[in-house]
C-alpha cells in the first residue's frame, strides 16, 4: 500500500469519503486491505481548509500523471468517487486500489501498494490539475 505519513486532505473531501464509507457501495467492498488502509490514513490526515491545500498534492478530481518505476510508463487519471469512475475515460475512483493509494500524496512522491503478483510502485510525476489550485472547488 502508499508510504505510511500523514496526508493532505480538505474538510470536504475527508467528510464526503468518511460517509462513503458508510454507503452500501463501500461495505461490499469492507473486506479490502486498501479500504482498510485509506480509513486508517484518514483517521490521521491532515484536515485543512480547500485553499490551505498545497499546490502539489493530489485531490479529489485531480488529474494525476503516474509513472510506473518498473516499466516507465506513463498513465493519466482523475481522481473521482465511485459513481463517476469510469476508466475507459481514464477516470479512476478513490476506491480502486490504486485511487486509494494517490489520495493526499504529492508531485514526486513514490507510491506503493499490493497487488496479487506483488507489489506495484509508482512515482506521482506531475499533478495536471488540481480543482483547489486551479480555482474550481465546489
């Protein structure tokens, strides 16, 4: 899973995946340790005001470039809750393995998590847009 440390997370996004948690959606999937882990992270982010997030860090709906430390390749997505996930548009939900791993993390960060055939490690390499950054909170 991601490097254990604090991360960043606005007021709004830690009570909107908070009560996700509740959702029926959410506890079919309870049995996950990423799920696990994503509470865990959120039990202790760092809960700030949406224009107090550093430029840097990846929220949600982010538009995120991921590179993979292995192959070198290079993947786009947006950070986005279940109902709007959608990967052939490259939307990828904060539930997915790989969504939990990325929340709250920055522009260079190395990021890990477990898979079946092992352990995937990616480098956070450019955050295309960031909704707090680029002025489109809701």
């Amino acid at each position: 899973m991601a490097a254990k440390r604090k991360i960043i997370i606005s007021k709004e996004d830690h009570e909107r995946l908070r009560n996700l948690f509740f959702s029926k959606f959410a506890a079919a999937f309870s049995d996950k340790p990423y799920l696990q882990s994503l509470k865990d992270e959120l039990n202790v982010a760092e809960i700030v005001a949406p224009e107090e997030i550093p430029p840097d860090v990846v929220t949600m709906n982010s538009t995120v470039r991921l590179r993979d430390t292995r192959t070198k390749e290079v993947d786009t997505y947006t950070l986005v809750y279940p109902k709007e996930a959608n990967i052939a548009e490259d939307k990828l939900s904060v539930l997915a393995p790989i969504g939990t791993a990325i929340l709250g993390y920055r522009v260079g960060d190395l990021v890990r998590w477990q898979v079946p055939s092992g352990t995937i490690s990616v480098r956070i390499d450019e955050l295309v847009f960031q909704p707090e950054r680029d002025g489109v909170t809701a």
